[in-house]
C-alpha cells in the first residue's frame, strides 16, 4: 500500500532499521535513532543502486513522490540518476571555487607581465573599488551581459563615464581569460559595446594657453616667488613637455649629462615604453640648479615632508593657480602649447610626436622606437629651448622654423 502522512508519522523506531514501502521504488528507511530517510532503489546498466533523497519531514511525502518520479525520467533517458547527482554537485562546487574574482586573480597575474607599477596597481584598484563588490562572488560562467550593462550604467551614473568605458574593457579582458582557460563556455560581453550602453561624451582637452599668452606666462614663472624646486619644475616642464607624473618622478641616475640625454624607463612612462628627452643647453641649466637642491637625494623633485616620494603632481598646477592661471593653463597644457607652435612652424610631425611620447607602438617597434630620430629631435629640442629663451626675454612670440 502506498504510504500516508498519517502512518509514517505514527511509524516508530526498532532495534533494527526497517523499510516502509510506497511503491515504484520508492522507500522511507526508519532508523533505531528515529530517523526517517527517504531512499529511491533502482537498475542502471544491470546494477542496483540507491539514491538517497532527502530526509522526513524536511522532505515531505509529496515531494519525495516528485524527486522519485524526476529521477525515474531520467532513467529513461539512459541518464544515471546518481551519477547525475554527483555532477551536479561538483558542478556547484567548481562554480564556488570560479568566481569572477578568483578568475580575476588568475588574470591579473597572467597580465601584468611587463606592465607598469602604476598601470597594474590603477588596475587591481578598479576591480577591486568597482566590480569585486557587484561581480566578485558570481560564478564565472554564469554572469550574463545583462548583469555586465547593469554593473557599467551603474558606475556612468556616478558621472564617471570614462571610468564605465574603462572598467568594461577589464571585465571584458577577464571574460576572454576564464573562456580561454576553460573557467567558462561563453564570453557574455562579446557582443556588447560601450558605444551601445553608455552615452556619448564630449572629449575635453586639457586647459592651455594660446601661444599669444606664452610670453607672459615664460615671465611669470621666472619671477614665481614660490618653492625654487616648484618654479624650476615648471621651468623644465616647459622645456621637455613631458606628462607631470613622468617629470616629477625624474631619478638623477636616469640623467647623462655627458651624452646629453634623459632617459626614462618604460615604468615610468604612460605608453609603457623607455622615452629618451635630448637635453638642450637650457634643460642642463635647470637640472644644474635643480641639482643643487636636490642632488643629495634620489629624486630630482623630492617631497617636503617625504624626500623618498617625488613632490605631489598637483604641485604645478597650484603654482599655476597662484599665478592667476587657473582655468587658463595646466601642467599637461604645456604639451599641447608645445605641440602647436612646433607644428606651425613645420618640424617633422613624426619626431614632434615621438618627442610627446605620442607614437603608436606595437610590439616590434617598441624597443626602439623611442631612440628613432634622435639628431633630428635633439636639433628640434634645442631649437625649442632657445625659442623659450627668446620669447620669454622680448615679451612676445618669435618665428622660428627647423633647419633645412
């Protein structure tokens, strides 16, 4: 007879467990501790098996009929009801074990490789600041795009649009790795785009002066009445147009001053690669003054509280600030100053941006790209330095054209 909720709750442990019956396999196993444990037995392949389904009344009598009935489909199917329970079981615990962020990790480490300090480190800050806390704990290969444009519009509603762009790019990156590893079967962000999700923003260039304006400002920064370290940065910003972070990380060991040269690691360089800067007679000046200063110490433009970390890349641009250019002029603005007037003036535009550090370089230009041009750049620098020069003593901007 098939059972009742009635009689297996009126059914009572003996010295020995026993089996009560309610058909097609199905069973309850009392125990002499009281338990009652549903079991299901049945053939696989010849073999008789039983699959253990849960315990009474957690399990209650319908739903044992239901998980016997389930399992007897899959039977049928030539599928090994067990064998299917094991499975399924450890596909749960791989899930547990490939989260996003343990992919992630996985991925960090194969990428960074030869990456900068500062490239690796912004990067493992944005994970872990903007998708660890929505992404991290998903199991990799169960993360749809859905979740993907969610985690994107969520950070572009911050007003970080750039940032939204960014972070897709990493997660995307990351997709690919655990596809590639085997970690997931599909890549859910292969179709999206940012253009497709995020709203189109306006590209803003730094604040810079027109070359009109440089005269005045080349004045005001020789009579700045600030930090000598602070007006000699500017000086030698002016001179080299390197990003504010690539100066004032400036080492004296990276100096040559015998061949003329500076030469930048390609740690210290936004494109990742070494940057040579040909030192006009000018820039030796400034790095003698500088040197005077600082030379004790390994960085050219040391802090005030801390002489091993370089002085705060917000520096410059307080200076600046200080001498009623807010608004009107940057740090980064010098670049763009620099790039305009060599521009107008016709120097090559290969060796203008090269000496920007601009170049595109893959992976077999960029070992040496970054020595290309080398006379021509030294030639087009000191003709930069001397142009400053001028400018700056007769109050107003000089032509000045490249050798033929």
């Amino acid at each position: 007879m098939a059972l009742t909720d009635t009689g297996i709750r009126r059914s009572k442990p003996a010295v020995k467990p026993y089996k009560l019956s309610d058909g097609g396999g199905l069973h309850l196993l009392v125990t002499p501790a009281g338990g009652r444990l549903w079991r299901w037995k049945y053939r696989f392949v010849g073999t008789e098996k039983q699959l253990a389904l849960g315990s009474y009344p957690t399990l209650t009598l319908a739903e044992a009929r239901e998980c016997r009935d389930a399992a007897r489909k899959q039977l049928a199917n030539g599928i090994d009801p067990m064998a299917q329970r094991k499975a399924e079981k450890s596909a749960v615990k791989v899930a547990a074990e490939h989260t996003f962020e343990k992919i992630a990790e996985k991925w960090f480490d194969h990428w960074k490789g030869h990456k900068s300090a500062r490239h690796v480190s912004t990067t493992l800050n944005r994970l872990k600041a903007n998708v660890y806390p929505v992404l991290g704990a998903r199991p990799i290969a169960e993360i749809v795009p859905m979740e993907l444009v969610d985690l994107a519009k969520g950070i572009e509603s911050r007003g970080a649009s750039d940032m939204a762009n960014r972070i897709l790019q990493i997660v995307k990156m990351v997709l690919r790795y655990a596809v590639a590893h085997g970690y997931s079967t599909q890549n859910p962000a292969s179709e999206i785009r940012a253009s497709d999700i995020l709203r189109p923003t306006r590209k803003t260039n730094m604040a810079r002066i027109d070359a009109k304006d440089l005269p005045a400002l080349l004045r005001a920064i020789e009579l700045y009445d600030g930090r000598h370290l602070t007006r000699l940065a500017m000086k030698l910003m002016a001179l080299t147009f390197l990003r504010t972070t690539e100066l004032i990380g400036a080492r004296w060991e990276e100096f040559d001053f015998e061949a003329r040269r500076w030469d930048i690691p390609a740690e210290r360089m936004k494109m990742d690669t070494p940057h040579i800067v040909p030192l006009a007679d000018q820039t030796i000046e400034v790095l003698t003054l500088l040197r005077s200063l600082s030379g004790q110490h390994e960085l050219v433009f040391p802090g005030e509280r801390d002489n091993g970390k370089p002085m705060s890349n917000m520096t410059i641009l307080m200076a600046l600030k200080r001498m009623g250019y807010k608004g009107r002029m940057t740090g980064h603005g010098f670049r763009g100053v620099a790039s305009t007037i060599l521009h107008e003036q016709g120097y090559n535009h290969e060796h203008i941006e090269l000496q920007l550090a601009h170049a595109p370089r893959n992976a077999v230009s960029a070992a040496y790209n970054h020595a290309l041009y080398l006379e021509p750049r030294a030639k087009m620098m000191q003709d930069w330095a001397d142009f400053l020069e001028k400018t700056q003593r007769g109050g107003k901007v000089l032509p000045f054209s490249p050798a033929a």
